[in-house]
C-alpha cells in the first residue's frame, strides 16, 4: 500500500510538471523560461538558507511543545543545556525539509512579481526573441524546471525512509538492540528498499542530506557516545578506557563534557559554599578535550578518574572527609592549575568556610596536603596556594 501511494504521488509530480513546464516553457520561448528558471532557482537557494537559519527556532518551538505535552519527563531533559541543544537540533534537523518545501513554493509564488513586469519588459526585444528554435530551447528548458520541481516534492519520500533506515541499522548494531522489535527493524527496511524510494532518494538525496545535516550531525554523536558506553562497559584495564576515549569524534567529546558539566551543577548541592568549587571542576573541564591531545593515555585516564571521583564526592560532600576531598583535586594536574590560576578568587570565596576551620583542622589538613603532594609529586606552589585558599600557613 505505503509503496503504491509512493509510486503514484512521484508519477504525478513528474508527470504533471513535465506536462505543464514543457508547454509553458514551449509557449515561453528560452529567453522566458530561462528567466523563469532562473527565479527558480533563486528561490531554491533562498529556501534553503532560509529552512537552516529557522532550524534553532523550530527545534525550540518543538521541544516546547513536547514539554508541554508530555511533562516532567520530557522537561527533566530540556533543563539541561547539552540535551536542549541536541533536542533541538534533531527536531528542527527533521523538520528542514518540510519547511524548506513550503518555504520554497511561497518564495517561488512571490518571484512571479519580479518575473511578470520583466517579461512585460522585455517582450518586445527581437534580439532576446529571435533565437533559432526558441520554442524548442524553451521546451527543453521547461523540462529542466518540472525536473527541479519533481526533485523539490519527492524530498520527503526518498529521504525520510531512507534516514530512519539508517538510524534504525545503526540501533542494531548498538547495545540498544534488544529493545527495539524485528519487526520494526523489518518494516523500516522494506519501507527503504522500495524502488520508488531509492529513485526518489537518488534524485532528491543530496539536498535532503544538505537539509538535515543537523539533525544527522545530532544522530551520528548520540550513537558515538553510546559506543563509547558500550565499550566502557566491556574495558578490562585502564588502557582499554583511555583507547575508547581516544577514538571518540571530537564533536562527540565535546558533548561528552557539556552533559557532565550539566550533571555536575544538579548533582553537587545548591550551597554557595559549594560554588567556587563547582567552578573550579567546571574549568577543568572545559579544558579536557584540549588535554586529551597532549597527555599520554596512561595521563589522561588518570585526569579524567580525579575529575570523576571529585565530581562524586561533591554529590555527596558529608560522605566524604576533607582529606579525601584534597587527594581527589591534587590528583588531577588540570584541577591543581585551574586552583593556581583563580587562588585569590578562591581564597575569598573560600573566606566562610576557612575560617570555621579550627587550629586542629588547619593542620590536619596542612598534614594531609602534605604528605599527598609528595605521594603525586605536586608543585610546592600548588600546596602553597591551597593551603593559602583555606586560610593555613
């Protein structure tokens, strides 16, 4: 059924606008339906920017509207930034091409505002008329446009099937498998392997892909990290972690980052005494990707463990004492420059804090600092400015 009502709405876009466009552009002469053509593509060109400039709206529009539609579920996602910015970027990514097509035939329709007083113009030069074959050249040229009209109706058709179809392959190949049914798998593949479908998408993909590259750009990092997952899950040592990290894109790590920082602000409690420290991780990672070129796998798995094991502990601060607290941020060289480099920030944001600190406190602490930066081989000016930060000698 789904391949008939395919097969019949391509055959009538062609079929229709080869009719119509070779008898106008026959009726036209080249000159017209050059111009005509001409518009046309115009008001492609200005579509497509124009459908990409609106795909951050959209998607926005769209994630609004699933909020309210589906709750608090939905909403627990939007509120984080790196998830909002992936909502949307698929949603308006999806969206494009049928923007774009609407787009299209009203800009089109608008063009002929331009077109009819130019051809009005020009209709009584002979030099732009006497063309041998005009009509002929004309017709042909008719063609080419009810070609290009074809292309812009079928872009749903051949693209939507064939996008879904590769989501759906990449699904399979994933841990996420076993939750999707082989029958879904099997009608989605069936639906891509219409004849009527690869024509459509042999036509049309090219600007179908141009149209979707954000959403495509959003589909190809969500599956990136969830390899990333599964191989995570399978590492054996140290090594196995830092290969797998390695090899993920940089587009993906860097929304690998941007989802932490996000988990980090809603793990770590709401405390303003908690928020120079909160900073402070945010910084260092930030800083991450550019790290992950520079150090050795050995170093940088190493980084990354800190980072994590400060990140748990600030989710739970009573559950941990202050001396673990101290080794977790001197273990990262990343967490220890960022303290270096904002020490009287946060020596005064720090103020409150240091100074309930009791004289048996300061110098377990000192104690701890200590014997830690010497156990990590840390800079005496890193163990200066710490102690400094919370108010010790």
């Amino acid at each position: 059924m789904l391949s008939i009502i395919f097969w019949v709405f391509s055959a009538l876009v062609l079929a229709v606008s080869m009719g119509l466009c070779i008898w106008l552009g026959y009726r036209r002469g080249v000159f017209n339906s050059a111009m005509r053509l001409g518009f046309f593509v115009v008001s492609g060109l200005v579509a497509f920017l124009v459908a990409k400039l609106l795909v951050k709206p959209i998607g926005f529009a769209l994630s609004d509207l699933l909020v309210s539609l589906i709750g608090e579920d939905i909403a627990v996602l939007t509120s984080m930034t790196s998830l909002q910015g992936l909502i949307v970027k698929l949603g308006g990514g999806l969206l494009a091409p049928l923007v774009f097509m609407v787009l299209f035939f009203v800009i089109d329709k608008l063009t002929f505002f331009a077109y009819v007083p130019l051809k009005k113009k020009f209709a009584d030069d002979e030099t732009l008329h006497a063309v041998p074959h005009d009509k002929l050249f004309g017709a042909i040229l008719g063609g080419v446009l009810a070609l290009a009209i074809t292309i812009s109706c079928v872009l749903p058709v051949g693209g939507y099937p064939t996008l879904l179809d590769e989501t759906v392959d990449r699904i399979t190949a994933s841990s996420l498998a076993e939750e999707m049914g082989d029958e879904m798998a099997e009608s989605v593949d069936e639906a891509a392997d219409l004849t009527i479908v690869k024509v459509d998408y042999a036509l049309s993909g090219w600007l179908f892909r141009g149209l979707t590259s954000d959403a495509r750009s959003v589909i190809a990092t969500s599956f990136s990290l969830l390899d990333l997952v599964d191989n995570l899950r399978n590492a054996e040592n140290a090594q196995s972690v830092s290969a797998a990290l390695q090899e993920l894109p940089d587009e993906s790590f860097e929304l690998l980052i941007a989802v932490t920082k996000d988990m980090v602000t809603q793990i770590v409690p709401s405390d303003e005494s908690y928020s120079a420290i909160i900073d402070t991780l945010l910084e260092a990672l930030d800083r991450l990707p550019d790290m992950r070129s520079k150090l050795s796998s050995e170093k940088y798995v190493k980084e990354l463990e800190a980072i994590a094991g400060l990140a748990s502990m600030l989710s739970d601060p009573s559950a941990y004492t202050e001396e673990e607290i101290i080794k977790a941020t001197l273990s990262s060289s990343v967490l220890t420059s960022v303290v270096l480099e904002n020490r009287d920030e946060l020596k005064e944001e720090l103020s409150d804090v240091s100074s309930e600190l009791t004289d048996k406190e300061k110098k377990e602490i000192k104690k701890a600092v200590g014997e830690h930066a010497d156990e990590l081989g840390v800079d005496d000016e890193v163990v200066s400015s710490l102690l400094s930060i919370l108010g010790i000698s």
